[in-house]
C-alpha cells in the first residue's frame, strides 16, 4: 500500500548526467590558473577535471589533474583535501590498487569526516570488497545526511549489506525507504520484491515487481521472480503468462531454464 500511494504521488524527476567537452575543460583549466592567479580556484577545477577523466577511464590525464591540484593546495585547508584524496582513491581503485585505494578513501574521510561523497564511495568499494559489515557501517552514516543528494542510493545500499548479513527486516526497510525518498528508483523496488518474496508476503512482491517492470520494461531476473511468486500464489494462468515471456523474450537465459524445470 505504501508503494502504490508513494508511486501515485512522484513525478518524473529525470536525472541529467552532463558530460563536459573534456578538451574544453582542460584549457579553461589552465588558462584560469595563470589569469586569476586563483590557486583554490584552479584547485577546484583540476579536481573536477580528473573525476570527468577518471569516469572516462583515461587514468593518466586524471593523473595529471590530481597532480596538479596536489601542488596548487592551500596546505592550510586541511578540509578540502578530502576532494583530491577521494579522486586518488578513485583512481586507484579502477587501477585495481586495493590497499591504496582504501589508504586515500580513509584519507579522505581523516581530512573531513563530513564528506558524504567520499563516504558512499569508500562504502561501495568495501561491498565490492565483500566487507559487508564495514560497508553498512560507512553507508548507514550516509544516509543520515539529509542534504545528500544520492541518499535513496545510500539506502539502496545499506539494504544490499543487510541483505548479504541476513537481515531480512533491515533490507526491507532500507529499501522501502530508498523508494519513499526516489520512487522512481526501479533497482529497489526489485530488491524489495525478492525480499518479499523470501518473507512469503506475496502480494507486496507481485506489487512491487510489477512496479519495477512498469519502470524498467520485462528482464529474465523480473519475469522468473514474477513466474515463482504467481507460482506459489496457485496462479497457474499467471505462471504461464509470465513464463511465456520469459521464454519468448530471453529463451537462452539461465532463468528461461529454471522456469521450465519448474513447469515440468
């Protein structure tokens, strides 16, 4: 019920990812250090400069940028060092330099302890570590920064933690409140269904994936978790009509073959 009232009420919110024209940037770069004499200000812009280059996986220009931002630091802002320690952490981190990584991310968070940007990569970067503890830790304390504009995310992924520490009531809320918060952000309401699910309230899981379809279109992950919980329902039609797309649309999928073992 909360989900239906949540998605009647949301409006579109689209979100834009602008790509700046790189070589551009690069000389509007160098040419405001040298006219302003505004080293912060040319800090700032080699910064920003390096995530756009780090985002492109071209680590050297990225490099060069953190380089460069490094030498033109006021050493006396010890706060805003936590900017260029997070571009180093994320450099070193599509590098596969593991122990950096970690070194720059709690650098980062030493410098500011109040930097939410930093903190929900240095999060992320231990889930994909499989510390699932320390992750929930860092992304819980993200969450409560109300001005952060990724917390739906945050929460996102505290429930994927939760989730992978086996505390099912945990991730259904954290996932829940992601959807309060973006109620277009289709990944949890996914993850919220397959919770459902695996707490046999099937009713909320059949809502919550239909909304996911609603917003994503059919995937073979939808479609089998769709299928199973029309199956456990006693929903043969329904089982079959799902099933059909599954099969029709991702015939070669590991789950098109799970729903016809089930079917047999």
């Amino acid at each position: 019920m909360m989900m239906k009232m949540t998605l009647r009420k949301s409006r579109l919110v689209v979100a834009v990812a602008v790509v700046f024209i790189l070589s551009g940037c690069a000389s509007t770069g160098s040419t405001t250090a040298s006219a302003s004499g505004n080293n912060q200000t040319a800090y700032q812009q080699h910064v920003n400069l390096a995530k756009q280059y780090i985002g492109l996986n071209k680590r050297d220009l990225a490099r060069l940028h953190l380089n460069k931002a490094e030498q033109l630091h006021t050493k006396s802002d010890i706060k805003e060092l936590s900017q260029l320690y997070n571009g180093y952490a994320l450099l070193y981190q599509i590098e596969l330099e593991t122990d950096l990584t970690e070194t720059y991310f709690l650098k980062a968070l030493d410098s500011d302890p109040s930097d939410s940007v930093a903190r929900y990569n240095f999060a992320a970067f231990l889930f994909n570590q499989e510390r699932f503890a320390e992750s929930l830790e860092q992304i819980t304390r993200v969450s409560k920064d109300l001005n952060y504009p990724r917390r739906p995310q945050a929460f996102y992924i505290a429930g994927l933690a939760q989730k992978k520490l086996e505390d099912s009531v945990a991730a259904v809320h954290s996932f829940e409140r992601a959807i309060e918060l973006s109620p277009r952000f289709n990944l949890a309401y996914l993850e919220v269904a397959k919770a459902y699910f695996e707490q046999q309230r099937y009713l909320l899981a059949r809502d919550a994936v239909g909304y996911y379809i609603a917003l994503s279109g059919d995937t073979a992950e939808s479609l089998w978790l769709l299928a199973r919980i029309e199956f456990k329902m006693g929903n043969a039609q329904a089982v079959s009509t799902s099933g059909d797309r599954l099969n029709t649309l991702f015939a070669d999928s590991e789950e098109a073959g799970r729903y016809r073992a089930l079917v047999q």
